[in-house]
C-alpha cells in the first residue's frame, strides 16, 4: 500500500516537473524572440508566405483534380471518343450517332447508354410569372436521350427521373434556372410550369423534373434538357460512322474498362471500317473510353463542351508549392546557423549549470514551433483574404471556408509538425553540439562547421527561384507569341453572332443587303463552321479513283466567308456571288490537298463526300487556300474542307467585320437589323479575338499562377539573404572598421561583403539554367507552333536575379559602411 502511495506521488512530481519544464521552454523560447525581433520577422515572413503560397496552390489543384466526383458512382461513368488517323491529333469527343444503340447491343457488360448533343441556342419565354413578357436566349440547352439519369445519377430536387424526358413536351431545369424564369419559388412549386421555346411559334413545353445546379468542378454544364423525337429521327438514328457529332457516355463496372474497351475495337472492326474502307494509318478510325473523371485534366479534344486543363500543370503546381514552402524553412535554418555565434555563450553557459543536449534541442525546437504556430496562424488570414484576388487570378471561383475544408483541417496540424522539424531540426543539434570548454575559453570557430551546408541552402534557394524566373518568362512569351502570331485569318473587329436559324435560307441575302451601304461593316458572312470553335464536323472524302477515304474537317460557307477572314487563296477562285452558281464546289486547304495527293494540280479535281451515306456528294475543288489555324497552336493544321452553303437548316454563325474602331456602331447597326428579322428573340454574339482567347485559358491560369509563386519565391529567397548579410554584416563590424580606418572606400567594402554571394549565385544558375531550359524545352513541346527558347531570356532572367540579390545586400550593408569605424573599433 505505502509503496503504490509512493509510486502515485512519484508520478505527480514527474507530472508537475514536466509541465513546469515545458512551461519554461515556452518562457525561454518567446523571449529569445523577443529579444531577437529581426530574426522573428524574418522567419514569420519567410514562412508566411512560404504557408501562404503552398495553401492556395493546395486549394486549387484539390478544385482541379474533384472534377466530376459530385454524383454516386460517377467513377462507373465513362465518355467514349473517336479518333482519325494518328489517335494524337485526329480526336473527337464525340461519336457516330450508331455507335450508343451498337454499344447498347453488343456489349452486355455496360449497363446503361446516353447521348447528348448541343447543336444550337434556344429562344425560352416564361408563360407565367413576373418574366413572363420576357424573351431568354440560353446557350446551356442539350438534347438528351429519356434514360440521361440512368447514367448520370444527378441529384433532382422535384421530379422523378424514370419520367422526366421521356415525354417530348417535357423538360428538365436547373434550380437556378427555375428562378431565373419564375422567381423565388421552390423546385416543387416549379413542376408543371410552361415555358414557350422557339422564336416562332414558339412550342409550349413543361417543367417535369429540376435538378441541382452543376457545381463548377464538371467537365459538363447543362441548365436545361430537351428530349426531341424530330431531332432523333434527324441525328440521332443515323447510321453514318464518319459523323462524329454526339456526346456518347456509358455506365460500367470500372474494373470492365479494359473488356468493353477490346470490344468497341472489336465493334468498329465489324461495323466501321467496312463502311468507312478505312486503309493505311491515315484513315484509321477507333474508338477510346475515357472515365468522366479524367476529362478535364486529360482531355483536348475538337468539341470538348468546355476548355479543360492539363495533369502535367497539377504536378508543375505541386513540385513548385512544396518548393516555395521548402525555401521558407530554408530560410530559417540558414538564418539560425548563422546567428549561432551570438548564441554560442548561452549554450556553454546552460551545459555549464547542467543542461542535457536533449534538453537543449527542445528548447530549439519549441523555438521553431512558435514560429511555426504564429506563421500558420497568419497564414490562414491571409489566404482568407486572398480569396478575391485568387479567383481573379484563375478565373475560378472557390470559396476558401479554411474551417470547413478538410484537407486543410488535416493539412494545418501536419504543416505545423512537418515545418516545425524540417527547419528546426538542423539548429537544434547543430546549437545542441557546442562544447563548453571550447565555447568559453573561445577555441570554438562558430559557424564554420555549418558554412557548406549554409552555401548549399543559398544556392539551393537562388537556383529554384532563378528557374522560376527563366520559365515565368518563357511561359509569358509564348503566351505573347500566341496571341501576337498570325493564324492565317484576320480575327480582329470580328464579331460572330449565333445564328440557330433565325435568320433563315431564304433571308440571307436581305439580312446582308442591310449593310451594303454602312460604313462600320466592312464585309458579313454565313457559315456553319468558324476559326477556334472546336466544333467541327468530319465528313469522308476521296478521289473518285481511289477506295481510300480520309476523315476530314468540313463545313459550309458562303460567298464572302474567304474574304471575312481574309484567308490567303493560292490557287483557283473564291465562291461566286451569284446565289446557288457554285453548289456542290469547295475550297480546301492545303494539307487537304496533301491528303488527297492533289497538291500540285487541285483546281479542278473532283472529290466525293461521304460515299456510300445519305448525303453522298460529288464535289468540284475550285479554290485552294492558304493552311491557317482553325484549331488551335498545340495541334498541327489538320485537312479542311469548305463547301458552299446551301439549305443549312441548323446552327451557323455570322461572321462580321467591323471597322476599325466602330465597334460599338457597328453593334448598334448589327442589333438593329437582326430585329427586323427577329422581333422577339435577343441577338447572341461573342468576339473572336475573346473566343481565341479563351482556348487557351488554362495555359493562361498557370502563366499567372506562376507569376504569383515566383514573386513568392524571390521574396523568401530575398529575406534570407537579407537576413544572413544582417548577420554577417554584425560579426564583421570590426574587420569592417579597420578596413576603412586604413583607407577602404565603400565600393570596395561592397564588394568584400557581397563577393561571397555573387559566387552563390553564380553557382545557381549553373543548375537553374539548363533545369530550366530542359522544363520549358518539355512544356512547349506541347505545342505545335512556338516560340524557341532565347539567350536573351535566359540572360534577362539572370539579371533580374543579380539585380534583386545586389539590392538587398546593398539595403542592409549601407548602414554599416556608412557607420562612424572608431564605434566598431571600441565595442568587443
């Protein structure tokens, strides 16, 4: 008994000594901060920053890579895609209408099949309600198969989804949707209600089902969608394989991804290619599976329903988050190895009165986790109100709700142990080592043991933030270079309306008379197909002496289509102005006229589209142009071919010219006659120059995340040498005193003090420049048509970081150059 009365005071003692043990840690710990204000500022910034950076990056790759994860069993949902000729460069991501029904039939393993298509805007006016005399265009309007939530397993807030489309009088609506048309109502309150689609003779149509607004991490946005049994009978039930025109996505097991692969291979053998006769590489046609998951990074095909992203940025992103936050504790452990001469004595003294070296090296630590701790605290606050600016920069729209976010929940207390060791951990048993007798009887060169590994974490930091630099500036130029470079066709002033119809066939030529006198529109055309939409369709075409048919982007324009976009025409004629004179005749590119074998002798020859298939046509090539980029500067030029346009009854686009600098008077002009033709319905336009631009949105999201992350770098990079001149500057105070009591003048002082650096320096970009030039070489390799990697970017580069590290060396020695040397020469 008396021994279990001993043990449990033992332990009390042991408790309480503990807890005053850690308590005066904590007391030291904040006071040596104190004491050391410039050393706790650099450190808190450094880290900082470093946290700050690394948290943001974080958030935004965890955006990119939940891309379609919001619905049950979306990792069952595949999307099939074709692919002509290399399987690189010759991609859809759409099929063959035949191909769903096919999959349907001959592969058991898939269990259900549904197919989409946006083909063109609709006109949507309320029936009742306060919007009611209010007319909607809405671009976001898909038609849709009755079974679309047999494979997408969407979250309907009214409505049952076994219904929903199977009625052609019957829609499906977003809630937001909902009360754009109808106001503050609930989504039970919204079945039932009429909208009236069409600008003439609009066709009523009922709310059936209203479905939770798609989050913006899908690769696939509807807001509302129709079931059409016209547009089935007209698309959907065709039987032609070189028509790539729906969205197909099928529902299986994921662990039958490879089978059902093997049999679409096995599908097309037996289906596809005896109608396509689909002979050497050229003219192969397949068909991939791909999980809906994987389509905004890995995906960049022709009619993508949105500009995705690309994996390799998600690991550029993290490589560089986890360096910038690398740096950060760099800093630290150079900062603290350095100022381990003013803390040598402590420590002698503290082993003297009988301190443990493990004693020591938790005081270090907890140091080090104070830091930490105010570090991530402010961290926090910062990305908070950073939140703006981060959505601005990437055109996102994440709401940092820090608390709410469990990644950064388990993130925070993993960064504060982490961070805590990796930049405490050195010091600590480096300051932990000193010996007593050599500290006090001063045989102890302080600082020369850690001196390499100090030049290394310089060079280290100067290295990462100089490659950072050199392709922060070869990113930027070949982002100029795309947008600066010509693609062949003039895509300034140029304004495209969309067209779904409304002005018709026979209204062409009158909506076109109305500007044949204007002085803000210098040309108009139609067409089904414009530069930089990703939307066009594949036809086959061949010689009629050859079998061997090549898919091929088609799509029809009108007269003043070539001279709209001023492409250049090399051979033959434009199409005559003389309505229908030049029927069934094209205009075709070059690398067409390379396909086709008929380079050198095009004018003339004819062609044959899709043989075999209900449009079968013979056509006569009387033009040939220039190649110009219709797709985009990551892919090469690929065949094109320009038909006449006659009696296209679906979506097409106009194609304006204005002149330079009427943009506005010219919009008026173009709102003004489109209402002539159609009263009701809003005209729906875009710029082309914008258009172009948005095809490159991701490129243009890491360029400026770049730019943030290299700031970051630079300024951690920048406090750390700061801080280690500071220090190196106060140990050498007196050399510095005597130095100009024997006539040294500051240039030289300069020098003497930042030579050291600038070998550092120097070093670094032997390592950042052939790292970063190996990088870039990779990334534009991406891209078809690019820029080249210039000396004077490299040596730009190099400059600019000389030039930051110059000034804050300068900024810190200044004052002590300029100090009165007896000062130096009296204190010890």
């Amino acid at each position: 008994m008396m021994n279990a009365e001993c043990r449990s005071v033992e332990n009390n003692h042991n408790l309480r000594t503990n807890q005053t043990m850690w308590k005066n840690y904590l007391k030291i710990g904040w006071r040596v901060l104190k004491k050391n204000r410039l050393y706790t500022v650099l450190n808190v910034l450094g880290l900082t920053m470093g946290i700050s950076g690394f948290l943001m990056i974080m958030i935004f790759i965890q955006d990119e890579v939940n891309y379609d994860r919001f619905y049950p069993d979306s990792e069952s949902v595949f999307r099939i895609s074709s692919y002509w000729g290399d399987n690189i460069n010759g991609g859809n991501a759409t099929v063959a209408p035949s191909v769903g029904p096919r999959i349907k039939s001959d592969i058991p393993e898939v269990e259900a099949v549904t197919r989409v298509l946006k083909w063109n805007d609709f006109t949507i006016q309320p029936a009742s309600g306060n919007n009611k005399d209010q007319v909607f265009r809405e671009e976001k309007v898909f038609y849709a198969e009755p079974n679309f939530f047999e494979v997408f397993n969407l979250n309907l807030l009214a409505g049952n989804k076994e219904n929903a489309l199977v009625d052609s009088r019957n829609v499906v609506v977003t809630e937001s949707l909902g009360h754009k048309y109808f106001g503050d109502i609930s989504p039970g309150e919204m079945i039932g209600k009429t909208i009236l689609m069409g600008s003439n003779n609009p066709d009523p149509k009922q709310i059936a089902a209203v479905v939770e607004d798609i989050p913006a991490q899908s690769h696939f946005h509807f807001e509302m969608l129709v079931y059409e049994p016209g547009m089935n009978a007209e698309i959907f039930d065709s039987e032609n394989w070189s028509w790539s025109i729906l969205h197909t996505y099928a529902k299986f097991p994921k662990e039958k991804q490879q089978v059902v692969a093997a049999k679409l291979d096995q599908m097309v053998a037996t289906y596809a290619n005896s109608t396509l006769d689909a002979g050497d590489e050229s003219g192969t046609y397949n068909l991939k599976v791909m999980p809906v998951q994987d389509i905004h990074l890995n995906s960049h095909l022709l009619r993508e329903h949105e500009a995705n992203s690309y994996q390799s940025y998600i690991y550029i992103f993290s490589l560089v988050a986890a360096f910038v936050l690398l740096l950060a504790c760099i800093n630290f452990m150079n900062l603290a190895t350095a100022k381990a001469g003013l803390r040598s004595m402590e420590v002698g003294v503290r082993k003297v009165m009988g301190s443990q070296k493990s004693q020591l090296i938790y005081q270090f630590l907890i140091e080090a986790l104070i830091l930490v701790l105010i570090s991530v605290l402010l961290s926090l606050v910062l990305v908070s109100l950073s939140n703006g600016f981060f959505n601005q920069l990437t055109g996102k729209n994440i709401q940092f709700n820090l608390l709410d976010n469990t990644m950064i929940l388990w993130m925070i207390p993993a960064l504060v142990v982490l961070l805590t060791l990796l930049s405490g951990f050195y010091p600590a048993f480096y300051l932990s080592s000193f010996k007593p007798l050599q500290i006090i009887t001063k045989q102890l060169s302080v600082g020369k043991n850690s001196h390499s590994f100090r030049n290394g974490l310089v060079v280290f930091q100067f290295a990462t933030s100089l490659t950072l630099i050199i392709c922060t500036l070869l990113v930027q130029r070949q982002m100029s270079f795309i947008q600066n470079s010509d693609p062949g066709f003039e895509r300034d002033q140029l304004v495209i309306i969309h067209n779904d119809g409304e002005i018709q066939n026979s209204q062409r030529e009158d909506f076109k008379g109305h500007f044949a006198s204007s002085t803000n529109v210098q040309s108009l055309s139609f067409s089904t197909g414009i530069p930089m939409s990703g939307k066009f369709q594949i036809r086959t075409f061949n010689l009629p002496t050859s079998d061997l048919k090549d898919g091929m982007n088609w799509y029809e324009g009108d007269a003043s289509y070539l001279d709209t976009y001023q492409f250049k025409l090399l051979a033959g004629r434009n199409f005559s102005e003389i309505s229908g004179a030049d029927q069934n005749k094209v205009v075709i590119n070059e690398t067409a006229a390379k396909h086709l074998g008929i380079l050198d002798d095009a004018i003339g020859q004819l062609i044959v589209k899709n043989e075999g298939e209900k449009d079968e046509a013979t056509l006569e090539v009387i033009g040939l142009v220039e190649d110009f980029i219709f797709e985009s500067f990551r892919n090469e030029i690929k065949p094109l071919v320009i038909e006449y346009m006659h009696d296209y009854f679906l979506r097409d686009y106009i194609s304006v010219k204005i002149q330079g600098g009427n943009i506005e008077a010219g919009l008026d002009e173009m709102e003004l006659a489109w209402k002539q033709f159609e009263p009701r319905v809003p005209m729906n336009y875009s710029f082309l120059d914008e258009d172009f631009g948005r095809v490159y949105e991701s490129e243009m999201k890491m360029a400026n995340l770049l730019q943030v992350l290299t700031g970051i770098s630079i300024l951690i990079a920048c406090l750390g040498l700061f801080g280690l001149t500071a220090y190196t500057t106060e140990l050498r105070n007196k050399e510095i005193g005597i130095r100009k009591v024997f006539g040294a003048t500051m240039p030289e002082i300069f020098m003497m003090l930042s030579a050291s650096y600038f070998k550092l320096i120097l070093i670094s970009m032997l390592f950042a420049v052939p790292l970063a030039m190996v990088f870039m070489q990779n990334w534009l390799e991406s891209f078809a048509y690019k820029t080249g990697i210039e000396i004077w970017v490299i040596v730009a580069a190099i400059v600019a970081c000389f030039g930051l590290a110059l000034a804050t060396i300068f900024f810190q020695t200044y004052k002590s150059i300029r100090a009165n040397p007896v000062k130096a020469l009296k204190s010890e």
